[in-house]
C-alpha cells in the first residue's frame, strides 16, 4: 500500500491500494441471538468461535507493531452517542476518523465501539470466510475487525452498520441520507445512491448544511450521526460545487486515489486509478454549518434517481404510501464507466438507499420511516436527476441548473395539486411545467421522439420496481 504524500499547505493525498471502494461479498456480522439480522445476500454470518480467532490475531498483530489510537464519538447527542475507538497501523486513518466522526469529548460515554483496523494484515485462508481481507462485526461487543483492505471507507460505514442495529431498538430511525435546514423552511432530508447528486444538491450555500451522509430521526427530531463528509470527487468542478472543492482542498482533509500532475496539483478529471475518488473533510470546514446537536422535523424529504432509462419524471410528489415503496426500493441505475463490466444502463435497486449498511429486516426501518412521515407530515418528492428524451446515449442528462429549480420549488411549495399529471404507466404523479412561464415541460412522455419506445420502456421499468418489490411483500 502507498504512504500518503503531504503538502503542509495541501489537503493530504493518500492510495490505498488494491481497494478503491467496499468490498460487500467480505463483510460478516457475528450470529448470536439478542439480534434479528436478515441473513442471506445483504448480511453474512460468522461464528462466534472464528471471531474470537481472528479477534485475538488481530489483536496480537496490531500490538506487536506501531500502532496509532484515536478516540472521536458518534451522535450529537451525549444521551444517545457512542464513543469510537480505533486502532489503527497507519496513522492517516486516525486522521479520518478524527474528520469523518465527532470530536464533542463527551467523557464518559455507556456506548463504545471499537474497531481493530489492520490493512496491511495478510490472513491465511479461511473456510468460514471467502478472501483473505475482511470486515467482521459484533453486534452484541460492538467490536469491529478490519483486515486486508486500505479502503477507509470500510471504518465509516461499519460504524453506521452497528448503529442502525442499535438506534431502532430505541425507537431511532437510522437514515443513508444528507440534511439540510433553511430558517424559513426547517430541515430538508436526501435520500439517493452514489452518482444521484445527495452531496451536491444538500451542499447549498443558501442552507445551513446539518450533514452529508448519515442521520437519525428520533421522536425530538434529526440529528447527525458524523462529524465529517465523504464526498466522492471525480470531476470536481470548482465552480459547479464551491463549497465541496473549498473543503477538499482544506489542509485538514483527507484525499484518496486521486491522480497528481507533474506540478503536484490534484487532478479531479483523471479517474485512472478510480472512479470512486474520495474527500474526507470535517464539517468545521464548512461556512454555513448547522451547529445545534438536533435539527427540527424534515418539512420535505427529497429521494433522488439517476434514472438512465430516461422514464422517469425529473420530479414526482409522493403521498406516505408511494414514499415508503420508494424508500424500500431506492432505486437508481448504472451506467458505463461507473463500474467494470457495465456496458448499458443497468436498474439497481438498495433498500432504504443503503441496503448493505441496514443489517435488520426491512420492514422494521420501512416501519419506521412511515411512522414519522404519518406523525409529522414531512412531504416527499422523488426527484429524478438522470436522463430524459431517450435513454443514456440517445436522450440528455437532465441540467443541474434544473433540478436546483425544481428542489427549490418543492422545497418552497410553488408545486400545488392543480398543476399535477398522472403518469399513464408509473404510479406517479408529476407537475406538467417547470415554472409559470411553462416554457419547460416536465412530462417524460413528450421529450421523446418515438412514444412507442418510450412506453416500452416504462412498462420494462415498471416490471423491475414491480419484481423487485416481491421480495419485500
């Protein structure tokens, strides 16, 4: 693995090697019998006799070497938050850590997790477990392992892992989402997976920004769970998303696995090593911060599509049953570039946008979900940012300048009853025009060329929310 390069006026580059991003098929959780995990694709299990193996090897490996500890939180709140504890053989993973959770010195703290990072640890095979790397958690010890893999994303999301065990057993909803909150029109949620825009469109300079990637909804209100983002960054453009390159290029902060020119600039255009280039930065980085430890109960909630079948509305206004059928789907797709192997649009389909992070039964963060939305009204919208008039390659990418108009007129009500059309195919409903002007026509239908076609593809799309919605009836 590569050491980080530094620049004391620079954010710090650092390469973590053979991983670039998670790797799902190597992560098990600990099968013992207080929880309820839903085994089988999202959750591996893994015996308590083969944790306490490779407990005590990573241990043992980790304490004969240099290591380097740090001890940060997890959740504003001192009556519900976790003290994280990481030790770790490469100190810029302190550094992280220290960005990406929160650093409130809470002392004395009921709820401890830890976590056992080795990347450079090299395990003989194993039966019980697939490769050589690993993430193994314990839910009951709140003990996380780490082995064989430098991708430090892996500490951020195994940490949120545990916590949507713990937080719905307090009656907290855990959420994959970023949030946002304006004076006059409270706390604005986003829900959406990777390449849907969460990050920019949540990173509004007219918005306080509450957090970026992680949160829990309690009967008080929102609160963020972090104390950082994890902003992916290829094609960072500095005049499209001030904000997020102003953070980037914080001394504080963290950059993976991206390509330096020959004058050591970083190159956000060159994604040679990886598309899932990565920024890391603390929240005190940011101008307009959200600063109180709970926000007030979201007035909107915006799920976010990169529809690349170009079927979908650019945005539809959802009532509580169509709002948690899109929760539990969390649908986006795939396009060529974003992965190996990916040559057309492929639908991808994460429940509750962060399937492989909610290790419980669906139904019970689903349940959730409606329970707020059914106390405190929040209205949702499923706002599509992908592609109309034709599908990727044929049809356009919906502008960036347009999704802010149309987040800015739902989150501002410009939208009313009155203006809607009910889609012929999809069971949704969608405003006809952009503006009064009616200049721009947000039909999908009428962006086509060849209706037919459209159609075709709409009723394909419609089969696969439909087959995919079975495994959770």
């Amino acid at each position: 693995m590569n050491r980080p390069s530094k620049d004391l006026n620079q954010p710090t580059v650092v390469y973590t090697g053979k991983f670039t991003g998670r790797s799902p098929q190597d992560r098990y959780i600990v099968k013992t019998n207080k929880n309820k995990i839903e085994w089988g694709v999202r959750n591996k299990s893994i015996s308590e006799k083969v944790f306490e193996k490779l407990y005590r090897k990573i241990k043992k490996y980790l304490f004969k070497k240099l290591n380097y500890k740090i001890v940060t939180n997890a959740i504003s709140d001192e009556k519900i938050s976790y003290e994280i504890k990481l030790i770790t053989e490469e100190e810029w993973y302190t550094k992280f850590a220290k960005n990406i959770f929160r650093n409130d010195n809470y002392h004395t703290l009921s709820n401890k997790i830890s976590i056992f990072h080795a990347p450079n640890f090299q395990l003989n095979t194993h039966k019980e477990l697939k490769n050589k790397n690993f993430v193994i958690m314990h839910p009951d010890k709140k003990i996380i392992l780490i082995a064989g893999t430098g991708y430090a994303g892996e500490i951020k999301k195994s940490v949120f892992s545990l916590l949507s065990i713990d937080l719905v057993k307090k009656d907290i909803l855990p959420m994959h989402c970023s949030a946002n909150y304006d004076e006059q029109n409270y706390t604005t949620l986003y829900f959406g997976l990777s390449g849907t825009g969460k990050t920019t469109l949540s990173s509004d300079s007219s918005k306080k920004l509450i957090g970026d990637d992680e949160h829990g909804w309690s009967t008080s209100g929102v609160f963020n769970i972090e104390g950082g983002c994890y902003a992916k960054v290829s094609g960072l453009d500095k005049n499209k998303e001030p904000e997020i390159y102003k953070s980037t290029m914080h001394p504080s902060t963290i950059i993976e696995n991206v390509v330096l020119n020959y004058d050591n600039k970083i190159n956000f255009d060159d994604t040679s090593i990886t598309e899932n280039t990565r920024s890391c930065y603390s929240l005190d980085t940011i101008d307009n911060l959200y600063e109180d430890s709970l926000a007030p109960h979201p007035k909107n909630i915006i799920m976010l599509s990169c529809d690349a079948f170009g079927v979908l509305p650019p945005v539809s206004k959802l009532n509580v049953d169509q709002a948690v059928y899109q929760f539990i789907s969390g649908y986006t797709a795939k396009i060529a570039g974003t992965e190996l192997g990916i040559k057309k649009p492929s639908a991808t389909f994460s429940p509750c946008f962060g399937g492989p992070f909610m290790p419980l039964f669906i139904k019970e963060y689903a349940h959730l979900f409606r329970k707020r939305l059914e106390k405190y009204h929040a209205q949702c919208w499923l706002i599509n940012t992908g592609w109309w008039g034709g599908p990727y390659g044929v049809g356009k990418r919906i502008d960036l300048s347009i999704t802010r108009l149309i987040l800015d007129n739902c989150i501002n009500n410009f939208y009313n009853d009155n203006n809607f059309v009910k889609s012929e195919i999809l069971d949704l409903k969608f405003p006809q025009y952009l503006n009064k002007d009616k200049k721009i026509n947000l039909n999908p239908l009428e962006k086509w060329e060849d209706k037919k076609k459209y159609k075709i593809a709409a009723n394909n799309l419609n089969q696969l929310f439909e087959k995919n919605f079975l495994k959770f009836s």
